[in-house]
C-alpha cells in the first residue's frame, strides 16, 4: 500500500508547553481554554462552523516517540495493546479531542476543555453531533475498573523523546 501523506490545515494553541503534565482526555481538561488557528487558504471551511457547541478535532501527536505495540498507558500498572488504549505513541501518531467551541473570530476558533500541546498540527476538524456520536456501550475493556481516575490524571512524560 502506497504512503499516505497529510498537511496540517492549522495549528492548535494551549497553555500547555510539553506533554508533561497536559491532561490526558477532554473531560479531565474542563474549562481549559485554547485556540485553534486555522491556515487562511483553509478559512473558508469554517462556514457555518459556529452553529455547533463542540467540535471533534484530528491532529498530530508531534512531539510522541514511537512505541512497541504493547504499552503501559496512563491509567494502568499493566502493559496493554496500542490498538486497546488511546495513548499519543502509535504506529500512525494521530490524536482525536472533542472540545467546546466558544467563538469563531475569522479564522480562529476559541475552544475550551482543551487536552492537547501547544503548537499541535491541526489535520483536520469535524462537527460534534450527539445523534452521529454518541452509542451505548456495553463494555470498556481495561478502562472500566480505572475510568475514575481521569478527572486527576496528567501526562507524565512516558511517551515523548
């Protein structure tokens, strides 16, 4: 199969300088404010973008290092598969943040419940839609037992050079 090449379409800013210390999910990053700079030649994507409360944003984990594919993520004393947790090192380092959009001033989006780097490759934006997004689920694998750890858990540098 054929490499696959992605260009940023902007740039995500957040007070937070390194992984180190950045909350791990969205929920654990409440009330966190950032910005989403989109590149101008992009700007006209943005129409209508304003009607949605949230937005799911794809980037790039720049600053992650590879990984093997069996991992101990932040929640765990116990190594699991990168396919079974949602960790930043990955074969493909792509990360996925549903965040709150606040305004939108041009080509710039003010967000909250911001959990990514300050600098981030901005790939691609997609609007929230609970009827599109939301499932019931049965079963949340390892998570289940450490979900509750969330609200306090950071990075803490494992997955960075």
């Amino acid at each position: 199969m054929d490499e696959i090449k992605y260009r940023p379409i902007g740039v995500i800013h957040s007070p937070f300088t390194e992984p180190k210390g950045t909350p791990i999910q969205p929920v654990g990053a409440k009330g966190i404010c950032g910005t989403v700079e989109v590149f101008p030649e992009y700007a006209k994507g943005l129409k209508d973008v304003g009607g949605f409360s949230h937005l799911i944003l794809l980037y790039h984990f720049h600053l992650s290092q590879k990984s093997p594919l069996e991992v101990k993520p932040y929640m765990d004393d116990e190594t699991h598969g990168v396919f079974a947790m949602r960790g930043p090192s990955r074969p493909n380092p792509i990360g996925i943040s549903v965040v709150r959009l606040i305004k939108v001033e041009k080509n710039i989006l003010h967000i909250e419940d911001v959990d990514i780097v300050d600098g981030t490759p901005l790939l691609d934006i997609k609007p929230y839609v609970p009827e599109f997004d939301i499932r019931k689920v049965e079963k949340t694998g390892w998570l289940e037992k450490k979900v509750h750890k969330l609200p306090t858990s950071k990075d803490d540098g494992r997955f960075t050079g």
